[in-house]
C-alpha cells in the first residue's frame, strides 16, 4: 500500500512520477500520459501571465517537456489543491510564461505528464479524468478525447495521430500485480478510436513506442529480469532478458524500464527489491539481441544515472552530486563537463551539442526551479518557472 512522501506524493505516485519524467527527460521518440480515473470537466483560459512570487522556484509539482532550446511545457500541481491543475508555456526560453489551461477536479489517484512535439501541438492528461486533452495551436483551443479504460494507464504518442496505451494490472492494495496480463490498445487518429490488441505479458505496465510498428515493454518480474519488444505495433512480443546473474545478485522482484534513443538504441535500467538493491543499466542498439552493461564514471551502480539525458544515439550527459558528465561513446567514457551545477537533485534534458534544460529539485525546501545552458553543460543560468493562477 502507498505510503504518503514529503510533497504529498505517495510512493506508487512518486514512482511513476519519476518513470514519466525520466521518458521527457531523456529526449525519447514518444510521450508519456499517466491517467488517472475521475474529475469534473477543466475549462480552458484565456492567454495571460502567471502571477510570481519567487519567479525562479515553484512549491508546486511542475511537469516539464521542452521540445527546443526556446519552447517549453509545464503541467503544474498546486499542493494546496488536490485534483486541480494548469498548463503553460514558454517560446523564449522561459523569459516568460504564459497560461494555456486550467483544470479542476477531485483528489488525484496518480501521477500526469505532458508531451508536445513544437510549441503548437501535443497531449495533456493531468490524470484527474479518463479524459485526454489535445491542441493543435499552442493552447489557444484544446479538444478532449475518451479512453478506453481510465485505470492505472500509460498513454504514449509517437505523432499527432499514432498511439499505444497500457492498461496496468494492479493487486487491490494498489500494488503490481507480477502474474496477471495489462490490457493494450492502439489508436491511428490521434485517440478519437482506438482498437484492442492482444494483452501484455503478465508484469508488464510500461510501454515506450517508436516509428509505426517499433513498440517495447517494461515492468516486474519475479525472475530473471526481462523487457519486450514488439516489431508489429503490439501485435506480438518477443522476451528480450537482460544480463544479469539474478542468483547471485538476488532472485527479485525486478523491476525493470526503457528509455527508447533518438535513433535506433534502447536504455534499459532493472532495480532488484531485494536484499542487495541492485541497481543496473543496459544498452542495445540491435533491438536487444546483445546488451552492453553502461557504467557510471566511478560506481557503475551509481543510481543517479536515472537522470541521464541522451542528445542522441551516443552523445549522453548525466548529473551526479552536482557534477556533469558527458559521453560520446553510449556511456562506456564519460567526461567530467563541470562541477559547480546548483544544489539540489539536477534532471538535464539535452537538446543538441551546446543546449540543454535542467528541472531542479531542492532537497531541503522541495521547491523547484529550472536552469538552463548554451555552451555545452559549462554554464548554467536559472530561468523564471511557472506559477500556479
């Protein structure tokens, strides 16, 4: 059962929180929408600037993607009120923010995320509803569209138009269910129908998708840890294991993730809840028929490499107690860049060689902020962040 965490997020929440915003972070081919059942219908508002208190530090939960070095996305959580929520945006680099949206609702049940493919188009949940919001001019009109099934789900779009959702098999406490199959459907107009495919294997409650027909699988198991991989839109899966010696380092549950890469590699990182919290990360760039092990520039089980952001297929960056690393090789080098990045937990997203935004986490106050750089991780400057209306 979910315990509650300091920010008022439960651990399944924080948890899933983490898994979406790691899928933004890392620049991949898809979004990711965490649904979350039932809410009175949001209303849209008009355009206008968001009031600042602090115009560099948020004690809301903000949802970030940034599909440029100059156009960002925010969902926002207001902690003092539960189900409610906004939407922004920025088209200059986070000089300043605009309101597109605004939701009320019920007291959530999950986590929510945005995913936007320029500063006009893209999917909203904010998981306070079975319903998806869509817009196609940058916020100024939004469309809603039905899912299938509102319950634990993970929505993810490769375009305007292609997406898959999983449907998550939960115990009645709430918790993973490692033996009962999630349901999977597929829309191709972008969620105004969708259409039944053939269930996940049982454990499986993630989905990451790329192209029309390149689909994988992610999740727990009780075993030796394992991901999927499907090369015909859901249709079928195919195991793919993941290298490691589950006797010696414990017989699990494992619980496993995938990060899809721009081009053709696939990250994979599976945790053991077990005795010797494991924690390991794998790449494949042959549709997972080999894997390499990524180590980290000292401990290779250093568990903040789950804040990597990946430019492309081997140019990687990753942040680790406030320094900043870079690869050109898929993580098998890596190249301390700086040491002086702010306090906090520091998530990067890279745009290109020299552009990157960075979401900043304080562990002390739990507020956030956001940072951004323009020669390649050596300097940072903190940019305004969205304010809840």
């Amino acid at each position: 059962m979910d315990a509650g965490e300091p920010g008022g997020l439960s651990r399944r929440k924080r948890r899933a929180v983490a898994l979406a915003a790691a899928a933004a972070v890392a620049v991949v081919v898809t979004g990711a929408v965490y649904l979350r059942p039932s809410l009175a219908g949001p209303k849209p508002a008009p355009a206008a600037a968001l009031p600042t208190a602090d115009p560099y530090a948020s004690t809301d939960y903000v949802n970030y993607e940034f599909p440029s070095s100059s156009v960002g996305w925010a969902v926002g959580l207001p902690r003092s009120q539960q189900g409610n929520f906004w939407v922004a945006r920025t088209i200059d680099g986070g000089k300043h923010w605009q309101m597109r949206y605004k939701g009320l609702g019920n007291a959530m049940t999950g986590p929510y995320v945005v995913r936007f493919f320029d500063e006009k188009r893209g999917f909203v949940a904010a998981g306070t509803s079975d319903k998806v919001l869509r817009t196609t001019d940058g916020g100024a009109t939004w469309k809603s569209f039905s899912v299938p099934d509102s319950r634990n789900s993970y929505l993810r779009f490769n375009d305007e138009n292609h997406g898959l959702m999983i449907v998550s098999s939960l115990t009645q406490l709430g918790l993973r269910s490692y033996d009962r199959p999630a349901e999977v459907y597929a829309t191709d107009d972008g969620g105004d129908s969708w259409r039944r495919l053939p269930d996940a294997p049982a454990g499986m409650d993630l989905i990451a998708s790329r192209g029309s027909s390149e689909a994988w699988l992610a999740g727990a198991t009780g075993g030796q840890p394992r991901v999927y991989r499907s090369l015909d839109g859901g249709l079928s899966w195919q195991p793919r294991d993941i290298p490691i010696d589950a006797a010696a380092l414990g017989p699990g549950p494992w619980n496993t993730s995938v990060t899809l890469l721009p081009g053709v590699g696939v990250v994979v990182s599976a945790y053991c809840q077990c005795e010797s919290g494991s924690w390991n990360m794998f790449s494949s760039f042959d549709g997972g028929a080999t894997w390499r092990s990524i180590p980290g520039p000292q401990d290779p089980r250093v568990p903040g490499r789950r804040f990597a952001a990946y430019q492309d297929d081997i140019h990687w960056w990753y942040v680790e107690a406030k320094a900043l690393y870079r690869s050109s090789d898929a993580g098998q080098t890596w190249t301390k860049i700086s040491a002086q990045l702010p306090d906090g937990v520091f998530i990067p997203q890279a745009i290109d060689t020299k552009h990157a935004w960075a979401r900043i986490v304080s562990d002390k106050s739990r507020s956030h902020g956001l940072a951004t750089t323009s020669d390649a991780g050596l300097h940072w400057t903190k940019v305004k962040v969205p304010q809840a209306p």
